[in-house]
C-alpha cells in the first residue's frame, strides 16, 4: 500500500514529517493549495470549514502570511485530514486528523442504532481492504486551548515548576512581554513555533499543552480512511467504493428500512428458527 501524505502531498509512509521532495521543500502554503484540490473544494468551501476568511486562505495559499496561528493550523488540518505542525518533530505533529469523507462517514456511523452500526462495520470489513493497515494516531474535531484558557494553562505549568516568566521566556526565545500577554490570554493563539518552544522548555507536549486529545477510530472506519490516502487506488475506484458505501448508509439509515428489519446477531438465529 503507498499512502500518499497529505501534509506534505508526497508518497511516504502515513506519520511520516519529513517535508521534502525530489524537487525541494514544499511550503505551508503549497500543502493547503494541494490538498483543496486534491479533494475538490473550493477556497469558499475549505474557508468555510476552517471558520477563516476566503481572502486570509488565499493569502495562505500564495505564503503571504508568516507563523499563522496554531488555532488556523488546527482548523485546516481538520478540515483537509492533515496534520497540525509539520515543521516540527514533535509527539503532535505524528497525529492526523480523518481525511474530511471519512470523518463524515464515521459521524453518521456513531449516530447510527447499535445494531445498525454492527451492519455497516460488516459491510466495510468485506468492501474496503483490512490487511496491512498501519498504525495511525487520529486527533478528535475539538478545538485546542487558546487565549485566557490557553495562557492559564501555560501559566499553571510554569508554576509548578517554581519558575518565573523570565526564565521560562529565556528558554522558550521569546520576550518576557510576549510570555506575560500570553499567560493573561492577551494573545488569543500563538503560533505553532511558538507554542512548540515552549512546549519543549516545559518539557511537555504540545498537545498536552492545548489539551488536543486523541481519537479512537474502530478499524473499520481507518481501513476507509486509509484507502482514501492509498495513491496506488485509481481515483475512480475510490469514487465507485465510496458512492457503494454511502447507498448502504442511506438505505440504513432510512426510518422505513430501521422499522421494518430487525438485525439479529447470528448466534440467535438459531433459537428464532
């Protein structure tokens, strides 16, 4: 299977940070532009699901803007299934987020009947490859700390440690100005160089740090998702997979279908004969 890695939209091993190629480095913005394309969205569309502007994703794109904020990263990573911070070696930036089908498919999946559930975990286990899968952190949708909660946290964890601002400023190579407006939520969310700095000073992980947790996704629902990323699967054969699924989901889903018939574990069928 040869995962291509959509932080860096090239062929590697999923998890993979490097963000090198044959022909060079491939910048931020470069990344977002690669894959909005890649899964057909519009800069409007992609804008939309970020909760940022259209104009401040083009200025993204054409990398006119410098450090965006980790808060920015987060919501374009979730939105496009990357990665947060692909510029730093760290615990976080080996986490992905579901490609965007995949999570929408997994949504409808928790909100499905236990029983209907069992019926779509079936139907993707004999549709969808299950072997050779890798081992993949997924990050949950929620939102990272930032501003007064974010900097109450930084604060707490500089304490505990018995340090003072300047000190932890020192480590960290930012101004004891900055640290202080920081801590008071002054700054509604730095930049992932920044949080990253102080996150090694602090010996802590960034996602500790912005309390991002991890997901548990059933096998079934990275079986998907990892298909999705497979660059050795035809476009086309994507496409048709996942059109065959969502039929499935709708005729699951359908009040007429889930009042009509009964899903029976198999190891009861015997006494309903």
């Amino acid at each position: 299977m040869n995962i291509i890695n959509f932080s860096t939209m090239t062929h590697e091993t999923l998890g993979d940070t490097s963000s090198e190629t044959e022909s060079g480095t491939i910048t931020y913005g470069q990344t977002i532009s690669g894959g909005r394309e890649l899964f057909g969205f519009s800069q409007t569309e992609l804008a939309k699901r970020a909760e940022i502007s259209q104009g401040y994703l083009s200025q993204l794109e054409k990398d006119e803007i410098e450090n965006p904020s980790y808060a920015v990263r987060t919501r374009i990573a979730r939105a496009l299934g990357l990665k947060i911070d692909e510029t730093e070696t760290t615990e976080i930036s080996n986490a992905i987020f579901l490609e965007p089908r995949t999570a929408n498919i997994h949504k409808i999946m928790l909100e499905l009947p236990p029983e209907h559930q069992c019926l779509l975990s079936a139907y993707i286990k004999l549709t969808f490859p299950q072997d050779d899968l890798r081992k993949v952190t997924y990050l949950s949708s929620s939102q990272p700390l930032s501003g007064e909660k974010l900097g109450n946290k930084i604060r707490a964890e500089r304490e505990s440690r018995n340090w003072r601002q300047g000190v932890l400023a020192d480590k960290s190579s930012v101004s004891q100005g900055y640290l202080s407006q920081l801590e008071n939520g002054d700054v509604e969310s730095p930049s992932g160089a920044v949080l990253n700095r102080i996150a090694k000073s602090l010996e802590v992980d960034v996602k500790d740090l912005t309390e991002m947790t991890e997901m548990e996704v059933p096998t079934e629902i990275a079986s998907i998702d990892q298909f999705l990323r497979d660059e050795d699967v035809p476009q086309k054969v994507k496409a048709a997979k996942l059109q065959n699924l969502l039929n499935f989901l709708s005729v699951i889903r359908d009040p007429v279908f889930q009042e009509n018939f009964v899903i029976t574990p198999r190891n009861q069928q015997d006494h309903l004969r």
